[in-house]
C-alpha cells in the first residue's frame, strides 16, 4: 500500500517525451467502486480553487496510464493527441460557462 501524501511527493515524468509534468495534486476516485479513476496534476501546484471547480492549467491522467510507480518517480504515458483534446474539451466548458443562459 502506498499513501496519497508518499504519491503527492514524487516526479510525474511523461515517458513518451521525458517531460516532468509536475505533482500529484488530486485524485479522481469512483465512490462506487473505490478505486482511483485518474491522478491530477498542476502545473501551477494548485489544489482545487474555493468553489470546487478545477482549475485550467490541470492535467488529467486516466489510472490506466500510469506505468509504474517507482521510490521517487510516477512514469505516465500521455500521448500529445490526448493533451490536445483535453485542451479543446476545457475551451469548450468554457466558452459555455460565458455564454448567456436563455
């Protein structure tokens, strides 16, 4: 077992370009199953901001990405394509949360 603040200290490291992305801020976790759905991170080392929304500059790491977990580093597999879709997926809430209720 392995506890959330010994996973928050270690070096979130993309293996399909070497880039540190940062560390673990949050976690995404199924209440119906209990398991962990995805790893959060931040580029700015935020939390979630005091309304509970998240915040822009977070990456969001299925579970099933994650490769290894090692004594001091977290390797990821996070393809470029899917950084770009998440891109486009946070413009598009946003756009919505400015345009005008009818």
């Amino acid at each position: 077992m392995i506890k959330i603040s010994e996973l928050s200290s270690k070096d979130i490291v993309n293996m399909e370009n070497g880039k540190r992305l940062g560390h673990l801020n949050d976690l995404d976790i199924n209440l119906n199953t209990g398991r962990i759905e995805a790893i959060i991170i931040s580029s700015q080392g935020k939390m979630m901001n005091l309304l509970g929304s998240r915040d822009s500059n977070e990456t969001i790491i299925p579970w099933k990405n994650i490769l290894k977990i090692g004594s001091d580093v977290i390797l990821v597999e996070l393809p470029e394509r899917y950084k770009q879709k998440q891109m486009i997926t946070e413009l598009e809430q946003e756009q919505e949360r400015k345009e005008p209720q009818r």
